[in-house]
C-alpha cells in the first residue's frame, strides 16, 4: 500500500527503545525478576522507587504515553490511498464550470456556446472529445462521466445518475451541459442539478450542497458514489474531499496533465480527535 502522505517518526522513539533497553538491563543484571515475581504473588504488584527495575519500567511506560499523545497531535494529518484508474461506480457528483477558460470576450464565448449547442459527441468512444472541447474545462467533467459510461456498459449496465452542483455563475450553462451529456451518452435523465446555485466561495454553502446530494443519494437503491473533485472552486475540491473522510466515501480526479486520466483516491484522516486537549 502506498500513501501520499507518510508519517515520520522523529528520534524520540530511539530514546524510548533505549530506555527499555535499560530497564531490561538493571532488571537482569540486578537479578531481580525472582524477587520481583515472590513480590507479586504475595503481596501484589506495588510500586516502589527503591526497586531500580520497577522504577526504569515506569519511567519507560511514561515515555511511551508521552510519545503517543506528541504524535497524536505533530503527526495529525491524512493518508491518501491512490487507487489507481477510477473504478465503475454508478452515481458521480461533480460541480460544473463554465465551458470556457478564463474571461474570454463577449463574441467569443457567444461562438463557443452556439458551437456546443449543435456539437454530437459520443462518450461511449475513446477519442470522443471534439476540437472546440480541448482546452475547455468541461473536458475534463465529460472525461470523467464517458469513463464511467464506458465501464458501466462493458458489464451491461449504465450510469445511474450524473449529480451536478452548480454555482451562481454556471446555473445558466447546467441545461446545455445537460444536453451534451444525455446526447452523447443517448441516455435520457441520466443528469440531476442541485435545486439551488450556491456560491463556489463560500465553505458553509459548499458543504451543504455536497450533503445535500449525499442525502439524496442514500435514500435510492444504490447509493454508491465517487465525488468528482476537479471542478468547481479550489474551495470544492477542499470541502467535497474533506466531506469524504468516512470511510467508503470516495474520490475522483481527473488528472489533465496525465492525458486526462481518471484516477480513484481513498483519502483517510488520522489523528482521532479525543486525543487532542480541549476537543
């Protein structure tokens, strides 16, 4: 298994290992494991400072304490599990962009949207995305929902549901982003958007939509799903993955810099927080 995040062990733990490594020496060398075991049965374990063994013991027992209340708090943090290429799943949420990158001119998102109003594209094909989608931000969101296709069809089954979350700017594009999804897929009411637009800027908003969807989806037959973190606000990406923490909540990314690949990721938080002072 290999994470992304590794947890080092600081230097400490040698002094620990050689404290025990002490107390075992005054114990043997002393020769006091017999007095010790005669101690015990007749009179019980009772600590006493005059017994170097005991007191050498205690003090290690006390280190080791120590140590895994400083780590708990300095080595807090979360393991990332690559999983590899994204597994068949048949629910996906994801948060929609615009289709354009940047703030391009007035004219030319106007030609961009009129092009992917008439645009036929297949999802079902590898090399399904057209000239006008390359550099698009939805190229990557389309990559993911045709991988998932492509898989849910090879062992005869289809996609359940493409749950989209939108924001203020991009509530306009959702029907349109729509079309090309159930039209390429030839799949009809295969996409829900959230009820609401949200603000992509805003933590509380942003967790609630992702909740939102979450409730929904537990309440169908097969509420297997894989958050889509790639689009959206950098706020996105972080709630949406905070928010799958629990374990069997997973995420997907699509890598564009890797030849748009669809990758799986199992994020786990470490650190309880019981073991944290205040919490």
């Amino acid at each position: 298994m290999k994470h992304g995040l590794r947890l080092v062990f600081s230097s400490e733990w040698a002094k620990f290992a050689l404290l025990i490594a002490a107390a075992t020496a005054v114990h043997w060398l002393g020769g006091t494991s017999e007095r010790m075991l005669e101690h015990a049965l007749h009179h019980g374990l009772e600590w006493n400072w005059h017994d170097p063994a005991l007191l050498a013991a205690s003090l290690a027992l006390l280190c080791l304490i120590w140590q895994i209340w400083r780590l708990s708090r300095e080595h807090s943090g979360v393991i990332v599990r690559r999983l590899g290429e994204a597994r068949a799943c048949p629910n996906l949420v994801l948060f929609l962009s615009p289709p354009y990158a940047g703030r391009p001119e007035e004219a030319e998102k106007e030609a961009l949207l009129h092009s992917l109003q008439g645009a036929e594209v297949n999802l079902q094909k590898p090399d399904w995305c057209p000239s006008l989608l390359t550099n698009s931000p939805w190229h990557m969101p389309l990559e993911a929902i045709a991988h998932h296709a492509r898989l849910a069809k090879a062992s005869g089954k289809q996609l359940l549901s493409v749950h989209v979350i939108v924001s203020h700017q991009t509530n306009e594009y959702v029907e349109l982003f729509r079309q090309l999804v159930e039209r390429g897929l030839g799949q009809d009411k295969l996409l829900i958007p959230a009820p609401r637009a949200i603000n992509f800027e805003d933590f509380h908003e942003v967790s609630e939509a992702v909740n939102d969807v979450i409730k929904e989806l537990k309440a169908t037959a097969d509420d297997r799903f894989l958050m889509d973190i790639t689009g959206g606000s950098k706020i996105c990406s972080v709630v949406a993955a905070a928010l799958c923490f629990e374990e069997g909540r997973r995420v997907q990314y699509v890598h564009g810099q890797a030849g748009y690949r669809v990758a799986e990721y199992d994020l786990r938080y470490l650190a309880p927080e019981f073991l944290r002072p205040g919490a």
